[in-house]
C-alpha cells in the first residue's frame, strides 16, 4: 500500500498544478445572470491595444461592440465584469499577430491571463509593463518572436503560476538573452518555467543556484539555452527535490551526468537530455530511484557503454512507469540489454546510431505496448525475430543499416499464415541495409494479401521479389512508398497509380517500359532505371507535383513545354537520358523552383532567358550538352545560384562580369530551422557525380549545400573577371580547358571557401599569386597547360601540392615540385657579370668586323684615286724599306767581325 501511494504522489501534484492553471482563468460563480457585463475603462484599453496591432487576418474583427465579454480571446469575471483573460494564442487558423504592445493593458487590473504566443513581434523587447500586473498567474509569450533582454521586471509577478517564454523556432541564433537570472527568485509561487532558446550564455554558473530558489516549481524548461555548466554536487541544490520535468537538451555542458539528477530526485517523470554534450559513463541508479519516469531522453549525445547499466538500474523498479526510452546517437556498445524486457509499459524505444552488437535479445517480445521501435545503423546480426509479430500495438519498426541477414519473418510479410500474427497496427516500416551488404531478403509469395495496413512503407537495398509487389495495391492507406535498389525487375501496373500516393521512390531498380505518372502523387523518384520513350505530354496534368526525378533512364525526345504548368515544382532532374532539342523558353512561372538538373542529354540552343528570373533557383545543372552562345546575357540576374554547371557544352564569349554578382556565394547565411523539406534527406540527393578534385568522382552522403562553378571545356576566352574573386564562400570553382588569357588575379586569397581550383589548359600567363597561399582551404589545385612563369610558392597549402603534373607544360615555372629549379640570388649576379662582358664582347667583334673593311678602303682606295699621294706611298715604302736593309747589313758586318774576335782569341 505505501509504495502505491508513493506512486501516486507525483500524479497527484501534477494535478494539482493543471487545476491551478485552470483556476487561474476562472471564477466559482457559473450564473450567467450575474454577468455585470464589460467595464468601460477596460473596453478602451482593450480597442487601444488593439489598435497597436498588425491584424491582417481580422483575427480581432469581433473586437467592436459595447461588451467586451464576448469579444474573441476575452474572458470577464461574471460577477464584477473585469476583464481576467486576454488569449490572442495563434493556433494556425490566422496570420500571426503583429506590431507594437501598448502599455493600455495595465488598465486592466484583475488581468490573470495573457497568452500572446505564436505571433510574430519582429524582435521587439518584452515589454517592461508586463512586471506591473500584481495578479497574474499564467503568461505565456512563447514563439512570439520578441528580442532583446527580458526584463528584470518580470520578477515582480509574485503569484505568478506560469511562465512561458520559449523563444521562436525559426531561427537558429535565440533572439532573446538574459543579462542575469535574479529576477526569478522572486517567483516564489511559479511552478511551470520555460525559457527555452533564450540565451542564458551570461547566467550559465548561477542558473541552477537560481532555479533552486522557486521552492513550487514543478516543470523546468531550458532548452537550447547555451547553457555550459552542469553542477556536479547536490549539496544545497535541495529544493529541486519537487520537480517532475527537466527539460535541458541541446546545451553545452561537455561534461558527464551529475550523480544527485538519478538519487536524489526521486519525483522526476520526464527527463529530457539529448543533444547537451554529455559525456562519458552515467552514474548508477540506485535500486527504487527514478521509478516515477516516463520519459527518458539522452539521445545525441557521447555517452559509453558504460552507460547502459541505467537500463539495468531502471529495470529494478517494481512499478515501472518507463514509456519512451531514447538513447540515440551515443556510443553504446556490446549486446542488447536482457533487462529491457522489464519496462512492460515502454511505448517507444530507440536505441538507433549505436555500436550494439549481436542479435535481437528475446525479451523485448515481452514489451508488448511497443509502438515504435528503432534499432538502426547498429551492427546487429542473424535474423529479424519470428516473435517480432506479437508485438500488436507496434506502428513504426526501423532497422536499417544493420548486419541482418535471412528472410523477412512470415509474422511481417511472407506466409498467407501472417494472420495469425497479426500486425494490424502497424502504420510504418522501416528497412535500410548497406548497399555494400544486401544479405537480407524480403520476398513474399505472389498474390499475397498483407493482414497489415500500412501508411509508409521504406524498404532500400534489401532483396524484395523481382517482380513488382502487387500487394502495395491492398493497403488502403498508403500514403509514402520508397523500394529503393531493391532488385525489381517488372513494370509497373497501371492500376497502381489509382492509389492516392504523395510520396513515390522507385529508384535504383531495372523497371521498365513507358513512363507512367500519377496524378496525385508529390515527390516522385523513379532516377536509375530503365524506362524508355518520350516524357508524357500530359505531365503537365500533375499538379501537386513538387519533385520530378526520372534521372539515369533511356528518356528521349524533346523536354515538354507543359512542365510549365508544375506551379510547385522546386525540383527538376532529367539527367543522365538522351533528351534532344532545346531548352523550353516558357518555364518562367515556376517562382517556386530551386534545382534544375538537365545534364547528360543531347540538348542544344542557348540558355532561356527566363531560368535566372525565377528568384528562388539555387541549383542549375547544365553540363555535358550542346548548349551554346554567350553567357552574359543568359547569367545576368542569376544571383541566388550556389550551384553553376556548365561544363563540356560549346559555351563561347567573355565570362561574365555579372558572376561577381552571385551574392548566394558571398556570405554565409543562417538558414531558419523550421526547413523539413524530405527532400534534403532523400537518399538520392546524397548522392551526386561532380567533376571535382580533377576527376570524375561520385559522392554519397553529400551535404545538402555544395557552392559549386564549373565552366569547364568550353570555348570561352577573354580574362578571368575581376568580381570573381569577391565570392567569398564559393567551394570549387573549375575552368579548365578553355581560351582564356591574361593573369591569375591578384587578390585571388579573397575566396577564403575555396577547396578545388582548376585552371588548366588554358593561356593563362604572369606569376602564381601570393595570395593564393592564404587559401588554406584549398585541397585541389591545377594548374597544368598554361604560359605561367615565375617560383611556386611553398608555403601553407602549397607544401603539400607534391604531385608535379598539377604544374606540368608552364614553361616559365620553377621550384618544387618541379624538376626546373629557380635562380638564387648569387646565381643572378653571376649571370648579370657574364651578362655585361658578353654585352662588350659583341659589340667588340661588331667593330672589327666593320673596322677592317673600313680601314682597309680608306687607305687603298685613296692611293688608287690620287696619284700623287701613291707616288709618295710607294717612294715612302721604298725607302723605308732601304734603310731597314742598310740597317740590317751594317749591323750584321759588326756582329761577325765581334764574333771572329772572340774565336782568335779563345
């Protein structure tokens, strides 16, 4: 009997807490006859702030008349009239509130409800007025999109019950911030508190000291808050004894769990921790502690194997409560606890992106209240249970990405006998393997009618029959079919697409014949087979369409022009077929379309005017074509691309100034996180062929974001624009094997994104840009086959370019890693010495070469011209000559008479 009481006692506060709220908004009196009618003075405040509103969709258009009682969100006490509740909470029926809060409200003084959450204030600051209202209970602003610092003010609102201040979803960065949390201690009555997404970064060593000061306070939100400390002591945070939510997930703790959140709180019923940073083991729970959880949250985390033993510790209570179990994304190891089976009231259990090993333990065929149940991208192995058709309340079974092998049990899908393993609940299954390990089948005999009635079936590379399941016709409520490289090798009947599908993934598998189409379905992914013909002409017919992928198929023909009519397309891919003819000129009304891919086809013509009008283009895929002409007009207001591939067309002209002009490449922008398009998470979008890095190359699991220019092998001459260099965060930019000339620029180091910079074949000249070498970033580079001179520079990225090819056939190119050294400077001077003698030696030879005939016709041509002058040459000669010999005579007389002396006398 005690501990059934115990069990109750957090039940019963609970209730306890909702029946406040509840009193909060109203009064003992019921009798309709005492009802005094609005007052005056509070009707005036009221039509004041409302006037202060942005209403666009007359939410507020009942707000007219004398009673303000029965005005729409307004609730009067019956007996005195006052206005007690004011509740403009936009549940999606209306635009969002907007606009100014006027201070009129304070006229409004038995105020003990006001709801304003889910509009849209612009960033407004939460008014300071709002901490005069002495008998307010319940506030809630929440996703209002108010900015700023809330004010300290707040902390006058002592019988305050309820506050609510989540910041809005929209956006990443919390727009509202907290300077410090003193103010909450004067909330002595609050018992509910969210401040999720308000920044608390300033208040992050003092946040749980405060918290501890609200003695009532029951439920505790701060999610997304920047928090970074977690205090590891208990001691003397002894007031939080009372609470029952803890909601703290995706803070920065980086630390391990503190003991005394498993000891010693023992009313706890829902415990939220994913995505905090924690780390490292989990301490023991001891034996009786946390008995009252329901929900248990610590996904996204680091947390060991260790940490298993909280399921161990968990399964000791008596009576359990546990229904949602979540330890996703973490580092569990080793085999699937026996304990699980324990938590006979667990609901949801997701133990996906782990390390577990081994089989499916046989207990959890006891937890048979499961409705969803996740074990994917783990390493478990050997057979899917036949026990796993007992579990008749599951709805959702995802075991992708494991190491299974067998067949389908007949519980799930393959005996007539299925019934008596009935799985009539089931809404979603779920089924992912490798594609480098198709080893589980999922086959069933033919004619087979399913007992099970299924809303999303999700079945990839898993062997399914060959032939096309004609029993998806049975399920009745199918809304999303994905048999993704399953191996079906058929047709598909053309009573299938009287289904009412929204969502259609056929691809990777060897269907064939003429393309069929449905008239109701959404997204549609029939990429990589074998589906020939012409693309219907009817297409245009499918209005509801968003996605159109009939990539990688044996399509000819030219591309209709009744695609324009696809008012909701954002995403064409007819890439990788033989479609011939041009581009259509009259798509220009998909304002809504974002990627375009028509690469791999044999079209020709230029590119319409109309593809850079549509504003919310990001993607365009235009490579291996015969496109041609300019492209400075067809680019001119293509400003939102982040992904540009023109590559091997027959392109001519300058590039563009106007590429300067992609300002989608020049900062970073946040992106709201509301965005939960399927589409970013679609298998064949993590897949994509790019020529990067020099070579064709196909990646998976790609971001959805790549920043990409490709104009490469083309015909395109001129400079390398200017404006170029100013997109800061482009990631690859390939102009290879082109006409172009001038010099790599100089401020090149701008494009600080750039990871692969391809400028080969062309007539590029001058240096290699220091710059450059700031890119650190850049992991590809080549710049082989141009007329470049000059050292390679050697620092940061650059000394880890060591393959000489990407230099290769630059003539003027010295320094490693190239063979081609560079002169030193002493190398110089020497060259510049012989330089100077070899400059006198030619002109030396320059002027014995014209000296000697000049000399030579000076002198004989004068003596034959002038008679006189060689008359007295010759005597000149003449007697020069006679004197030498007369000289030469005597001297030789002397010599042999001096010669015959020495002889007598000797």
């Amino acid at each position: 009997m005690a501990s059934r009481k115990n069990t109750l006692l957090p039940l019963i506060a609970f209730l306890l807490f909702k029946l406040l709220i509840v009193e909060a908004t109203t009064i003992n009196s019921t009798d309709a006859d005492l009802n005094k009618g609005c007052i005056e003075e509070e009707r005036k405040a009221l039509l004041e702030f409302k006037h202060g509103l942005k209403d666009h969709s007359d939410r507020l258009s009942s707000w007219v008349g004398v009673d303000c009682c029965k005005w729409r969100g307004v609730d009067c006490n019956n007996q005195t009239g006052n206005v007690i509740k004011v509740d403009l909470r936009n549940n999606g029926d209306f635009s969002r509130l907007g606009g100014e809060k006027s201070d009129s409200l304070l006229d409004l003084k038995h105020l003990n409800y006001l709801d304003l959450s889910f509009n849209h204030f612009q960033g407004i600051p939460v008014p300071d007025f709002l901490g005069s209202f002495e008998r307010l209970r319940y506030l809630n602003l929440s996703n209002a999109v108010f900015g700023g610092v809330i004010p300290p003010h707040l902390g006058n609102l002592l019988r305050l019950n309820y506050l609510d201040l989540n910041g809005d979803v929209y956006y990443y960065v919390p727009l509202m911030r907290v300077s410090n949390l003193n103010w909450l201690s004067g909330l002595s009555s609050l018992k509910y508190l969210d401040l999720g997404r308000v920044n608390l970064s300033e208040a992050t060593t003092t946040w749980m000291q405060t918290v501890n000061l609200l003695p009532s306070l029951l439920e505790l939100h701060l999610a997304q808050c920047e928090l970074s400390d977690f205090p590891p002591y208990f001691n003397p945070f002894v007031n939080l004894t009372s609470l029952l939510v803890i909601d703290l997930p995706y803070n920065y703790f980086n630390t391990t769990l503190p003991g005394w959140l498993f000891n010693n709180i023992s009313t706890l019923t829902d415990l939220y921790l994913g995505g905090a940073n924690i780390k490292g083991p989990i301490p023991q729970v001891g034996v009786g502690n946390l008995c009252h959880l329901v929900n248990l949250d610590l996904s996204h985390n680091d947390i060991e194997s260790q940490g298993i033993e909280l399921v161990n510790g968990l399964s000791t209570c008596s009576n359990n409560s546990l229904e949602l179990l979540n330890l996703g994304i973490n580092q569990f190891g080793g085999g699937l606890p026996d304990s699980l089976g324990n938590f006979k009231n667990l609901k949801s259990l997701d133990f996906g992106n782990n390390n577990f090993v081994g089989s499916f333990p046989n207990s959890i065929q006891r937890l048979t209240n499961l409705e969803s149940l996740d074990l994917s991208e783990n390493s478990i192995s050997g057979p899917i249970p036949t026990w796993i058709g007992n579990l008749l309340r599951m709805k959702r079974i995802d075991l992708s990405f494991n190491r299974m092998n067998g067949t389908i049990p007949e519980s799930i899908g393959q005996l007539t006998e299925l019934t008596q393993y009935s799985l009539t609940n089931l809404e979603s299954f779920s089924l992912h393997l490798s594609p480098k390990n198709q080893s589980l089948h999922f086959q069933v005999r033919p004619g087979w009618i399913p007992p099970i009635n299924l809303k999303y079936i999700d079945v990839s590379n898993c062997h399914v029959y060959p032939k096309f399941p004609t029993w998806l016709r049975t399920q009745k409520r199918l809304k999303k079919i994905t048999l993704r490289n399953v191996g079906i090798s058929d047709t598909i009947p053309k009573g299938f697409w009287k289904m009412d599908i929204w969502w259609l993934d056929l691809s990777k598998n060897q269907l064939h014949g003429k393309l069929p189409l449905s008239f109701n379905v959404a997204w549609l992914f029939l990429g990589n087979n074998l589906f020939s013909g012409p693309i219907p002409l009817k297409i245009g017919k499918l209005l509801s369409l968003k996605v159109l992928d009939v990539s990688s198929n044996l399509l000819n023909g030219s591309i209709p022009s009744s695609i324009s009519k696809l008012k909701d397309l954002y995403v064409i891919n007819l890439s990788n077929n033989h479609l011939s003819g041009k581009i259509p000129k009259n798509w220009n009304g998909l304002d809504e379309l974002q990627v375009l891919d028509l690469s791999k086809n044999k079209l020709s013509g230029g590119i319409p005017s109309w593809t850079c009008s549509v504003s919310s283009l990001s993607s365009l895929k235009l490579s291996d074509n015969n496109l041609s002409g300019e492209l400075s007009s067809s680019l001119r207001n293509c400003t939102g691309l982040y992904f540009l591939d023109l590559g091997n067309n027959r392109f001519s002209g300058f590039i563009p100034q106007c590429l300067g002009n992609l300002t989608a490449l020049t900062s970073v922008a946040l992106l709201p996180t509301f965005v939960a398009d399927p589409l970013l998470h679609h298998p064949n979008w993590e897949q994509m062929e790019l020529v990067m890095k020099g070579r064709h190359m196909e990646f998976e699991r790609l971001l959805p974001i790549v920043n990409l220019i490709d104009l490469s092998s083309n015909n395109l001459w001129g400079e390398i624009p200017d404006g170029i260099t100013d997109l800061s965060t482009l990631g690859t930019l390939n102009l290879s094997r082109n006409q172009l000339t001038g010099k790599i620029h100089e401020n090149i180091g701008a494009m600080q994104g750039l990871e692969t910079f391809d400028l080969s074949c062309n007539h590029l000249s001058g240096p290699i840009p220091p710059s450059m070498s700031s890119i650190t970033s850049l992991s590809h580079l080549n710049l082989s086959h141009n007329l470049l001179s000059g050292p390679i520079p050697t620092t940061n990225q650059f000394s880890t370019f060591n393959d000489p090819s990407i230099y290769e056939a630059n003539l003027g190119l010295c320094g490693l890693p190239l063979s081609t050294k560079c002169s030193t400077p002493n190398d110089q001077k020497h060259k510049n010495d012989q330089g100077e003698d070899g400059w006198y030696m030619t002109w030396f030879f320059i002027g014995m070469g014209m000296g000697f005939p000049l000399g030579f016709w000076a002198v004989c041509g004068s003596l034959a011209l002038k008679k006189s002058w060689r008359h007295a040459y010759f005597r000149f000669i003449d007697e020069t000559t006679d004197r030498i010999y007369v000289y030469i005579v005597v001297n030789m007389a002397h010599l042999k008479k001096k010669i015959e002396r020495i002889g007598v006398h000797g």
